[in-house]
C-alpha cells in the first residue's frame, strides 16, 4: 500500500554517473551500462562514471493527504511518460472480486490467458489491507494478471508471496513461472522459472529462430514476501545489443549485448502470476494440489526510467527497495508521490535511475 506520511528531508546528495542523456521512453538500441551486484552477477542498477548529476528534494502535502516529494537537479534524461502503463496495489478492490479489466491504481488490468482467476484478496497483505490472489490448482494452471500492448523494452518490478497447498517439501511445484513475457505469435518469451521443487530457478529468453539466453541461479524463497525485478530490451534488427535481466531479492541473471530476436517482432503479452504445474516428471515426481500465489506492488513499463526508494545509500548495498510512482519527469525535476511499502521507520534514499539504468542521482531522506 502506498501509505502517507511525513517526511524530514535531509541534505543535498551527489553521485557519479553517466553522461550519457536518457533516449526517452521506449526503443531499443544503444550500449549497455555495465552491471554488477554483490551476487557478481548482473540484475544490479549502477552508478555510471565519466560525469556528475546532483539532486536535491523538497516536499509537500498532497491533495490526497500523501507526501509529494519533488527533486530537481541536472542531467535526469527524459521520460514523455512519467509514470508507469500499470501499477497497483489492489487497494482499491471489492475483496473477492477478479481484478480482470477492473481500474488498476495506475492504468487498468486487462483480459488475457488465465486473467479471470486473480481476486482482490485480505488473506495475506504485505502492506494494507489488499494483496492480490492467484489460486492455483490442477485445472488453473495458468493464473495470470495480464497486459496486452507491443513492447521491445520492459521493467517489471512487483512483490510476491507463495503458499503451496501442500505445506510439505513435496508440495512445491516441478514448474512455477513467476512471470512471464510472450511475443511474436509466442515464438518470444522471456522470464523466470523455478523447476525441481523449488531447488533452482533459471532466468531465460526462448525463441523458436534459435535464439536463446539461459542462466541459472539461486532458487527462490520459500517463506515471506519476495521481491522480483525484471528488465528487458530488444536487440535492433540484426545486432547483438539486447538485455535480458532478473533479479529475485539479492540474487540475479541475465545478459547483455545479446541477440534476442531475429527481425523486429515486439514482445505483446505481460503475465504475472502465472503458470504452476501440479503434476510430477521424472526428475520430479510429486503430484502436488496447486497454491496460492499473493502478489503487490506490481509496477510495469516499456522504460527502464524511474524512482526506487531504498535502505541503503548505495544502490548495489540496499537490502529492501520500493519502486515509486512518478507524476511528472524532466531533465531538471522529478515530482512523485511516496510510497512507503514496507520500509521501517528511519533513514532511506531516493535513487532516480535513467532509462540506461545507471543511478543519476540519489536523495537521502528520513521515514518516521
């Protein structure tokens, strides 16, 4: 939930990062920032080098009662489109209602494949009183939140939070795909899944021309809510400049200056749940009853652009971030409404991150 609250705001920060100017919202093409996170692998947003960008915020009261926190400065890129295509914090449903084509606290949830089975739910909340439910059995394999629009650059930022139905070892799905973006007629898809139980995860991008990017790493949580980031960009026709990137709290994969696709098909589809196998294989062969499947804070758009608060002044040291809701983006200022999350009271940082990923500027300010 995005809670109000008051805010001391603290002196002005100053961080390295890349000169390069944002390209806008949208569109492929350009050189990857390189990118390392304390797992030593890539997922991590970075401070650039070769320039400085400086912010520093003021705040006020919303007309909503929340904290509008506005940081000006230089060198923020351009982003036609501050906000995201979606983001919700299913506040604002009937509990047990289905989210499919409802209003969305940004944008609107859409109909797709298996979007008819998520519900607002108060059964497990991460903050507020709202999460949405995905339930999961043997004939809702496919429980999904949908977007239906053509991308070639994505960054996918949600929470989520698994309760098998069988609370045994045995009673983790063989498959569960988190999320997953399809297109090209689904000859692309590009997300994560979990296989085995549980005991490794792989982020991937498959492509019947051939193309394709596997890594393995650490399988997910088991207990609590978890934190799940994703980024995509397509490569230009013809050329290795593609992204693909996941990371699961502090755990990441994925790959840069890669070819994703062969020709210019976009991606078209955005599934979030989404896909939990209940039968079992040779390599693990447990029949299982389903689960439910609790997500927030789902944050979706076709720009890498944007505002995280986190605990850390660092990027790469953060241990919880929380990804904000911009209503308004220039060059020289940034205007959003905080949201809190789960943040505990005491000192936290603004980072605002450019559509090359790279940190231009980060704010420290103080929660109550």
């Amino acid at each position: 939930m995005r809670k109000p609250l008051s805010l001391v705001l603290v002196a002005l920060a100053v961080v390295s990062c890349n000169g390069a100017d944002s390209d806008g919202e949208g569109g492929s093409g350009g050189d990857e920032p390189s990118s390392t996170s304390s797992t030593g692998g890539p997922g991590a947003t970075t401070s650039g080098s070769n320039s400085t960008t400086s912010g520093q915020s003021s705040s006020s009261s919303g007309s909503g009662g929340g904290e509008i926190i506005t940081i000006t400065g230089t060198g923020f890129g351009v982003k036609a489109t501050p906000g995201p295509v979606v983001f919700d914090d299913f506040e604002g449903g009937a509990v047990g209602a289905a989210t499919e084509n409802q209003p969305a606290t940004v944008g609107a949830w859409q109909a797709g494949a298996g979007s008819s089975v998520p519900v607002y739910s108060d059964e497990v909340v991460r903050a507020g009183a709202r999460s949405c439910k995905n339930a999961f059995d043997s004939a809702n394999y496919n429980v999904s939140l949908a977007q239906n629009l053509d991308f070639t650059v994505a960054y996918l930022d949600y929470w989520t939070y698994v309760e098998p139905l069988d609370a045994s070892p045995e009673g983790f799905s063989r498959n569960w795909k988190p999320f997953r973006l399809y297109g090209d007629s689904d000859t692309l898809q590009a997300g994560t899944t979990t296989l085995n139980g549980n005991s490794a995860a792989i982020a991937y991008f498959e492509n019947s021309m051939g193309n394709g990017i596997t890594e393995w790493f650490g399988g997910y949580p088991t207990t609590g809510w978890f934190h799940i980031q994703a980024w995509l960009r397509l490569n230009d026709d013809g050329q290795q400049n593609g992204t693909i990137r996941v990371r699961v709290d502090d755990s990441a994969a994925g790959a840069t200056g890669v070819a994703l696709r062969a020709g210019a098909a976009p991606m078209n589809q955005v599934r979030i749940g989404h896909y939990w196998a209940t039968d079992g294989v040779d390599g693990w062969p447990y029949e299982n009853p389903g689960a439910n499947v609790y997500l927030d804070d789902v944050y979706f758009d076709t720009s890498w652009a944007r505002v995280e608060v986190g605990d850390a002044a660092e990027y790469a040291a953060t241990q919880h971030r929380e990804i904000q809701i911009v209503e308004s983006w220039t060059d020289t200022e940034i205007t959003f409404s905080l949201s809190r999350g789960t943040l505990p009271a005491g000192p936290a940082w603004a980072f605002v991150i450019g559509e090359d990923d790279t940190v231009r500027a980060t704010v420290p300010v103080t929660i109550p």
